[in-house]
C-alpha cells in the first residue's frame, strides 16, 4: 500500500503507540520513540507565534510506519528574514524492519514540499542513516565545531567513558586522578593560549533575558550570515520563565549590556559518554562578535561556580569558536553537522564562508528539547 505522509492527530496517537513499541521489540535504542500526543512536547503550534513545530505521519492505511517534526523558526539570512524549517526526530519503522526502508526518504521529500529552505542539525555525525540520506541527495553540509573544557580533571578522568573501555584503560585513567598527573595534563592544556575576558564584567543568572534584548538583536542581527531571529518575543518562547532547567545570564561591561548567553547544568546518570558527571552546556548566547569571548567566559564562570565537572559547546561562528578557545576549551573532533537543502544552500553561497560567519549553536537543534 502507498504511504501517506499526514499531519500527526489524535486520532494517530493509539496506532503510534503500536508503532513505538514495534521499534523496542525490533531492537531500537530506547531513544528511537516518538511522541504519544499529537500537542508536541516542545514549541507546539499555538497563537501567533512564528516559532512552533508541526509533526507529521507516514501512514500505511492507519499503520503508523514512521513520523517526523518541523521546527519552524524566521531566520536573518545577509538581513532578511525568512522563515526556515528544522528537520528533526525523523523515525522509521525501517530501521528495524527492511520492508519499510524507503519510508524515511519519502518522509524527506514529503517535508521537503512542506517547507523546501529546510537544515538539519546535529545528526551524530556522518555514519548515522539521516546524514547519509542527506548526502545522497546533494544537500550541502559541514561540521559545527566542538569545544570542551574539564573543570574536575579527577571526576572526568574516572566517569569519562571513551577513556575506559578497557581494564588497562580504566586502570591509566584512574591513576592519572588519584595521583594528579591527570589535573596537571589537562590544566596545563586548558591554560595554552587562554586569555581573560572577564576583567570589567558583571553577569549573573536571570528570571528572564532583559529587556534591552531587543536593543541587541537590532545591533547584531546585520553582522552574521545567517542566524535565527533573537529578539524579545523570540526568546520568551524559546527560553519561557517556566521552564528552570535552563540558565539564562545577562552580561554587561560597566554599565553597559554587551550580550546575554543560555546555559544548563545537567546531572548525568550512567550516561553511555559521561557516566555519573555533572556536565554544562552553553546552549546559546548573542553579541556583537568582538564581544564573544565576554559572554562565553561569562557563561563559563556561571557553569564552574554552579560545580559542573565539564562544559561542552558547539558553535559555527569564528569568533565564537575563537572565544572558546580563548577560555581555555579544548577542541576535540566533531560529530556535530549542519546540513542545508538544496534551495537553502544555494541563498548560503559560498557555503563554508557563510556558515563560518553564521550563527548556529545547540538551541538552533534540538539542544533544548530535552529540558522540556
């Protein structure tokens, strides 16, 4: 039977259940599960609001065989703003059943047609079958650069998990913390080329990001290539009071507001990468470019005071990725892509230029979907 590609309605939601738990009884991570509602769980469609995600179905008669979202969001692209589509928690009942494989490629052109200035972001890296998919259909794409830095060498030496694959491995590792060998390694790389920007800062943790965003977004907005929309009411629905498990800080030099950054401290359990570590996220952030390196050390020191054993960003911009290496991060290969469709990557060109002068971050993904 012909797979119909259909707004995601109640009326799905039991045959989506089916769904899912035909995935966990073919094997799929636990991860692999849609939404039991068709009222999304992050940024549903709702007033008047330019920032909202639609889901959608791939029925076989009323089988659920697959679903997807569309994050969509206005973008400053060179200073106009239009609106992009963020393609993103595409399943396919194929990846454990062979019969269906052909049902993620016509979920793509089926979103495609609903919204063709359409990116993916994140992804995992090249070897999963989204990215793959991609470049077998000519989008253009490129890797967001990924920085780290180590606040509790120890912690990290014993919970880091790519260090302790092996009894040998675990052994080195845990020597290296008790001994201070380790603190001593990973501070002596952390302080290559780091610089203060923190001298004459003021920052701290806000209810809400202040009002003088509005301000900044209209100073900034000319000077990247691309970047999502950040003005006042933008981040009120994309960072609501509600919701306490993302930071946001204001940061000013003297009297003056310079840029505000969003950040989280999240405590990780058995994690697969990060066993039992507090691990920091700088999710997202704005200024003038030439002020990067304030709002990125801002954030940092939030992140450390607060006691994480470690803060991760991805960010595309040069002098973002600038500001974090001057902050002490360390740089460590990425698995973290930006894709462009077609019709997108041809406003983008030339594309590596633009994106490197671009803003992107987590929050642009799905960074904040699971603080929902």
């Amino acid at each position: 039977m012909a797979i119909s590609i259909q707004p995601y309605r109640e009326e799905h939601v039991p045959a989506m259940k089916e769904f899912n738990s035909r995935l966990r009884e073919g094997g799929a991570a636990e991860e692999y599960s849609f939404p039991e509602s068709a009222v999304l769980p992050w940024l549903p469609a709702s007033g008047d609001s330019s920032i909202y995600n639609n889901a959608y179905v791939a029925l076989d008669g009323s089988t659920v065989r697959g679903a997807f979202e569309i994050k969509h969001q206005p973008f400053s692209l060179r200073g106009d703003v239009c609106s992009l589509g963020y393609y993103h928690h595409p399943l396919s009942e194929g990846i454990v059943n062979r019969a269906w494989t052909q049902v993620g490629l016509q979920m793509m052109m089926a979103a495609l047609r609903t919204q063709p200035l359409l990116y993916a972001l994140g992804m995992g890296g090249y070897e999963r079958p989204l990215p793959r998919m991609l470049m077998a259909m000519k989008w253009s794409h490129m890797l967001v650069p990924f920085r780290f830095k180590v606040h509790h060498p120890a912690r990290f030496l014993r919970q880091i998990q790519r260090l302790r694959t092996s009894t040998s491995r675990r052994w080195v590792a845990n020597l290296a913390a008790a001994s201070g060998t380790g603190w001593l390694a990973i501070e002596g790389m952390q302080w290559r080329g780091r610089t203060r920007a923190t001298r004459g800062l003021s920052f701290a943790i806000v209810e809400q990001l202040p009002g003088w965003a509005d301000e900044l977004w209209n100073a900034c907005r000319n000077l990247y290539g691309l970047i999502a929309v950040r003005d006042l009411k933008s981040l009120a629905v994309l960072y609501p009071r509600a919701n306490r498990r993302i930071l946001r800080v204001e940061v000013t030099r003297g009297s003056m507001p310079i840029g505000w950054a969003v950040v989280a401290d999240v405590q990780k359990n058995a994690h697969p990468e990060y066993g039992d570590m507090r691990v920091g996220y700088i999710l997202d952030g704005l200024a003038h470019p030439e002020n990067a390196g304030a709002v990125i050390a801002a954030a940092t020191s939030v992140l450390e005071e607060r006691g994480v054993d470690m803060i991760q960003s991805n960010q595309s911009h040069s002098a973002w990725v600038s500001a974090l290496d001057q902050a002490g991060f360390l740089k460590r290969p990425s698995n973290f892509i930006f894709a462009a469709a077609p019709k997108l990557a041809s406003k983008l060109e030339p594309f590596e230029a633009t994106v490197a002068a671009s803003h992107f971050n987590r929050s642009d993904g799905d960074g904040l979907y699971q603080y929902v």
